[in-house]
C-alpha cells in the first residue's frame, strides 16, 4: 500500500473553485481550517479602503437614506471602520451631513434635540426610546430658534409617575453654559470643573449652539482604533452620482472636507462614471474616489484605468435588492469579488465587497475571497444609528429598510444611481420594507470585530494581509457545500434554541 502523500491537502485553492464555469456565492462554499498557534489578541484587522486610506476596520456602511447619516458614519468612524452618506437629499443637506461628521470628533455636538417647556415627561422618555439618551436642553419654544432657559436629565424624570408632567415643573434652571467659539479644551475644562454631564454652547443672545457632553471627554480613550485623517477628524465618505448636475455637488462636498468619494452607480462601466472619476482627480488631488459598482475584470480594468483609487463589488446580492431577477443582469456575489480581487490586485487597487453580507460567517467570506472592506447595508439598518424611526409589529420593533432602486426611494431621488431619475416609467430594481432592531453600533461593530478574529484564528492567519496571500498562493482551502451540508451547518433537529446573534441584539437594547 502506497504511504500517502505529504504533498496532499484537503479542499481546493480559489482558483480551482472559482473557475469551475457557474457563479458561486457565500453560502455555496465553507473555508477550512488552518493551524493555530496565536492567540486572538494577535490577530490585526488594519486594512485599505483605497490606495490612500487605512481603516482598523474592514466595514463601512452603505451609502443609503435608510442606513448611512451623520450618525451612522461618526460612529462607524469611531468605531474603525468608515461611513458613506447617502445622496437622497438637496445638496447642502448632505454637506451638512459631511460637516457633522467632521465637527463630531471636535466633541461637539452640533444639531442637539430640543424641547419646550410645555413637552412633558412622555416626550422625554419617547426620544430616549428612540435616541438613546434622556438629557434634553429646555428652550423658550422647543427649537434652537429661541432663548434656552434650562435642561433635563433623567435624575429630574426617573421618580416621576405622572408622564404627562410638563417640563417646566421639573427643568433644572440653574445651568452652567459656555460662550459660543469656546475651544474643546475650555469645554473640557468646565464640564470637569461644575461636575455637570452637559455643557451647554450659546450665542450672545442665550440661544443653544451646541452641547460637549462629559462622554465626549472619554471619546479618545474608549475610541483609539477610530478612523482619523491627519487632522485627527473622523473619516467620512460620501456618496455622488455620474450625472453631470452632480459635479457641484462633487465640489461642494470636497470644500466640506470629505476623505472619499464613492461614484454611486449599479453599473459602473460607464463612459459617464469615468468622466465623473477624472472630473474628481482633476478636482482635488488629495481626494479618494471609488468607483462602481462592478462584477467583471473587465469592468474593473476601464475604472482603474480612469483613476479609481478603490473599486465597489456587486451587483445585485442585497437583500433588497432585485436587480438580478428584474434586469437578468448581475453575478453572484463571492465569484464577483474573487475575479475583480485578482484584476485590482495587480494595480493596488482594493476591493470593497458591496452587499449580500447578512451575517458573521459571510462577512469573514467576503475577506477571504479577496475584498478588503465588506459594506453593509442590511446589517446595518436596524441599529439605533441608522436613519429612520422605529416601529413596532406584533410586539417585535423594526426600522424601515428599503433599496435605493425601490420605487419609494427612486421617487425620492435614489433613481440617479440607476440612470431614472427622469424616466416617465420607472422600473423598481429594489424592495422596501422593515428589519429588526439591533441595537447600537457600539456593541454591535465590537461583536462583529470579535467574530472576525476568532474566524481569522480558525484559519490560522493574523491579518488581512496574510489571508489575501493565502489565497494567493493556495493555502487557503475552499469546499463546496452540498445543500445537505448548508442545513448541517446550520442549526438542525431541535425543538427549540436561542439564536445567540439575536441575544447579542437582545442584551444592546437592554443596555439602551
């Protein structure tokens, strides 16, 4: 009997598996094991958004009116990773959406919730259920318009049976403020010194500006992964169509300090994108440009060539989105990324792997067939940072969710992306709907963060880097999945479980 061969491994390279002539996707496929001899601490999750931005975290957020604000990309940016804002809006909105980014870092908090002497304790406890938070400046009439004349916080409230209690009777009056154009440090120095938990902001006429809140003092401290440029402000991306009228826009968002731009379109080889890509390098040479959505080396190669510093992948795997079986038009998304992967690799040029992404498991996947960055859109959408109220059905709270190329959000713009914004007759490429609350960003990113390290010890790499080139060169194994092996790999024959990522979901909104 022969002896067997050293030689032999188990699996099959990327190569062989993605060149098997049909398109595969992330459920289709399971990575197998490597060695471990590290422990997760030693795992690094650093990686490139485009040739000249890092991130500590390879995920960004969508650029879509029900996933990426201000909100989203400050604490996406906080938290390592990287936020587009979306264009569904005028242009100055989305300016100001950039400029809060920019201004979150400063410690600043620049749109502050008001209200009105006559709201009661019911409001209060309404923007806590929504926002999180219950300490609420009072000002003569409920907007910034008018004078403040006190605050609320839930020592003022928490004792409080009557709801409908109006603010006034219980508003601490005696506030200490600082003059508008107040430098952080000084804010700083206030907060520290009066004890408070807010710090109000005001003009010469006593009307609020802003607020510092004593949590943004430990900001740097609990935050030292967050994305930064070199004037240690929050990196926020923003989202442009290719049509012409959006060169202002373009333009405007630059002067606003964006980090990076991302050419929002569902089929990106165009002769209007790389006009919209050069318009962008002509623009500002220190601006970051991604170019998309592509599927195809060849689609790759025309927007690399244009100048693309990053390149989007996908077309057509969200869980909104409906444009594969609508337009016949598309590829599965794990084949997309690894074919664009290889073409982009040999320029520099990475990878963000755009949809489909609706677990851990996948999110590692998308790494591991060659993405850099996975953007989430999805995942996303039901966390307290995402755009949008919630809603409750059946006793289960939702938020609203819908696809850019929904007819609700083409109506509202988002048809600028799929060239029919102008049709007479528009064709939905996307749904709309609601997904689960899941809780805030700040306990989600960090289990997701956590998942993808324990992944990267199961396959016995340390960094991005060392599993890219471990599917270079093969040592990364890749098996099929029979349908079989999908549902054994699931959870399967029993009466009754707890799904642990709701529980994740469960324990954040607990904590809120």
């Amino acid at each position: 009997m022969a002896a067997p061969n050293p030689e032999a491994r188990d699996g099959e390279t990327a190569e062989t598996l993605f060149n098997k002539g049909y398109g595969i996707t992330y459920n289709d496929f399971i990575l197998l094991p490597g060695r471990i001899d590290f422990g997760i601490d030693a795992v690094e999750l650093d990686t490139r958004l485009t040739r000249g931005i890092r991130l500590r975290t390879p995920m960004a957020s969508s650029p879509m009116d029900t996933v990426t604000g201000w909100r989203m990309a400050a604490y996406m940016a906080l938290l390592g990773g990287i936020g587009f804002i979306h264009y569904n809006n005028e242009i100055d909105e989305q300016v100001e959406e950039v400029r809060k980014v920019k201004r979150f870092e400063n410690g600043f908090i620049m749109d502050p919730i008001v209200l009105g002497p006559d709201n009661t304790i019911a409001d209060v406890n309404a923007i806590k259920a929504r926002d999180g938070f219950s300490s609420i400046p009072i000002t003569e009439d409920g907007t910034r318009a008018t004078r403040l004349i006190g605050i609320v916080t839930n020592r003022d409230i928490e004792f409080r049976k009557d709801l409908g209690t109006p603010l006034r009777e219980v508003m601490t009056r005696d506030l200490v403020t600082a003059p508008k154009g107040t430098p952080l440090a000084e804010a700083n120095r206030i907060l520290r010194e009066s004890k408070k938990g807010k710090l109000p902001i005001v003009d010469a006429q006593g009307r609020l500006v802003a607020m510092v809140t004593r949590t943004d003092l430990v900001k740097n401290r609990d935050f030292p992964g967050a994305s930064k440029n070199e004037h240690k402000q929050l990196l926020v991306g923003a989202a442009v169509s290719t049509r012409k009228d959006d060169r202002e826009r373009l333009d405007a968002l630059v002067a606003a300090g964006v980090d990076v731009v991302v050419i929002d379109s569902a089929q990106g080889d165009s002769t209007f994108q790389v006009a919209m890509i050069t318009h962008a390098k002509e623009r500002s040479r220190d601006l970051q440009v991604v170019g998309g959505n592509v599927v195809t080396k060849t689609q790759c190669r025309a927007l690399i060539d244009a100048g693309a510093d990053g390149l989007r992948v996908g077309m057509g795997p969200g869980s909104i989105c409906i444009t594969q079986e609508t337009m016949a038009v598309g590829r599965a998304q794990a084949t997309a990324v690894y074919d664009c992967s290889r073409c982009a690799n040999e320029f520099g040029v990475p990878i963000i792997a755009d949809g489909g992404i609706s677990n851990l498991a996948y999110l590692v996947k998308s790494l591991a067939v060659g993405g850099s960055v996975a953007m989430m859109g999805g995942l996303l959408a039901g966390t307290q940072e995402a755009p949008g109220d919630y809603y409750y059905k059946d006793g289960v709270r939702l938020k609203r969710y819908r696809g850019m190329a929904s007819i609700e959000a083409m109506e509202a713009g988002g048809g600028k992306r799929y060239f029919m914004d102008e049709a007479a007759v528009k064709v939905p490429q996307g749904v709309a709907g609601y997904v689960v609350d899941k809780g805030s960003l700040m306990d989600f990113i960090p289990y997701l963060t956590q998942g993808l390290r324990y992944s990267f010890q199961d396959l016995g790499v340390r960094s991005i880097p060392e599993l890219h080139a471990a599917l270079a060169d093969g040592r990364l194994r890749f098996e099929l999945r029979s349908p079989s092996a999908q549902r054994e790999g699931g959870v399967h024959s029993m009466f009754s479980y707890e799904d642990p990522f709701m529980n994740v979901q469960e324990r954040a909104r607990r904590k809120w």
